[in-house]
C-alpha cells in the first residue's frame, strides 16, 4: 500500500478489552466509511501489562488519506468518545495513530514497537522503518520474537469470519 503524493500512508492501532467484538467491528466500520479501503493485520490477544485488566485485542488497520494529521486524530478521539473511552483497567476502545506518512516526513507513535502494535506493523508494512537507519517493522518483529518478546500473543479468535 503506498501513499499518493497528494495523501498520507496511515496505520491505526485499535485496542479493547471490553467487549471487543463489539467496540472494534464498531471502529472499523466507521473507519471504512471514512478511510476505505482498509488494510486489516490479523488481530492479537494478549494480557494486559499495564492495568491487571482483562486481555486486550488489539488490531492494526492500514489506509491511505488525504486527511491532515490533526482531523484525523480529532477522528480518532471522537470515535472513543462515542465508546464512552475511559482510562483505567476497562477500555471500550483505544484508537492510536501508529504511523503517519506523507510528503513530508513519517511519524511513528512512541509506542509502535510494543509487540502487540509491531505484530500488526510488521504484516502490513513489514519494509517501512519508524527510525530512517534502523531495522524494519518485519526485522524488529523476528528479533523480539526470537527473544521471546511477544507477550503471549495470539490470533484473536472473535469477530465474524475469524478463525
């Protein structure tokens, strides 16, 4: 997937572990109304790390948009207001703006190598790079992986269509 020279290459992380079935299919059909078509990486489970809360879904989507950063992240916090999103140990849905490519440079969240968002990265864009000189996303999944550092993640098994 690559930008036009006019639009922006974005990848969005989408989490919940509050009834994700729900909260992410929600998401991700107002997103394509928005941003279609839509790249999907096979969603992830894994245990939340931070908070003791339930296990968390995660999903990474990809798409290409015209959208300033600034609208698009206005978007992104709607679409969590609109889940009722709270901080805490219970998250209806958090939506992050993982990667952020246009003509002018590329945008990485702080928190785009965290296994559960790099697993995503790494299938969707498995070449870009979120530092100019450094490794792939596709090159840092292998090595966490090979030092164990996948947090225990494995395929989500929700979601219509999803084995």
């Amino acid at each position: 997937m690559s930008a036009r020279p006019d639009a922006a290459l974005v990848v969005l992380g989408l989490g919940s572990n509050s009834a994700p079935e729900r909260h992410l299919l929600w998401a991700l059909a107002a997103l394509a109304r928005d941003f279609a078509p839509l790249r999907l990486a096979t969603p992830v489970q894994g245990p939340d790390t931070l908070q003791g809360g339930a296990d968390y879904v995660n999903w990474v989507c990809a798409c290409v948009t015209d959208w300033p950063e600034e609208r698009l992240r206005s978007r992104l916090q709607a679409l969590e207001q609109a889940c009722s999103r709270q901080k805490g140990a219970v998250v209806t849905l958090d939506v992050d703006l993982l990667y952020f490519a246009d003509a002018d440079r590329v945008r990485c969240h702080r928190q785009c190598l965290e296994p559960y968002w790099l697993a995503g990265l790494a299938q969707l864009l498995p070449e870009a790079r979120p530092e100019p000189k450094g490794a792939d996303f596709a090159e840092r999944w292998r090595a966490m992986q090979a030092l164990g550092g996948n947090l225990a993640l494995r395929p989500w098994q929700g979601g219509p269509g999803m084995a």
